[in-house]
C-alpha cells in the first residue's frame, strides 16, 4: 500500500497549481504521471535510489519531472515528498516533514 504525508499531498497540489496555471489538462496528465510511477513502489517498494546522505532510510524514484522521496515502512511505501527535479533537495526538506 502507498500513503502520502501531508507534505506529500501538499507538494502535489502545488504541482498541480503551478502546472495548471498554463495548462489545466497538462496538470492533470502530470498528476496522473507521477502517480502511476509510484505504483511501481507498490511492487518493487526497494526500487528507487538509496538518499541516506539526506536521512537515513530515504529513497528517491524519479517521476516525470519530479523525484518522489519515501521509506518503506513495513510493507508500505510511504511518500513524504514530491520535489521539482532541478531543486537543491536538502536532509532538511525531509526532516522538517517529520
């Protein structure tokens, strides 16, 4: 099972927002996207990238144009952030959600 953190759900309305300011249907094509790649977690939950360097247990999954990051918790992936590719992602991003 995938859950999101509430910065999760926050990162991806912000998507959604900054996205749909030019384009409402390339915003919803880009939510879509992002959410049927992490699917793949669902199934391969240790998939995505090693980021112990930000915090320990942390992995990253690139998503269209955004890097999901996430643990796995007991059988479930958790989601606690969804960032622009191009952004300088600090351990304090990720920290500060939890």
């Amino acid at each position: 099972m995938t859950r999101f953190y509430r910065q999760a759900e926050a990162d991806l309305e912000g998507i959604y927002r900054y996205v749909a300011a030019n384009n409402e249907a390339a915003a919803k094509r880009t939510i879509a996207a992002i959410l049927d790649s992490l699917r793949v977690l669902e199934a391969f939950p240790a998939a995505g990238r090693r980021r112990d360097d930000l915090f320990p247990g942390l992995r990253a999954w690139p998503t269209v144009d955004y890097t999901s990051f996430y643990f796995v918790e007991g059988g479930d992936v958790a989601i606690v952030r969804i960032l622009g590719g191009g952004q300088n992602v600090t351990g304090s991003a990720i920290k500060g959600v939890l």
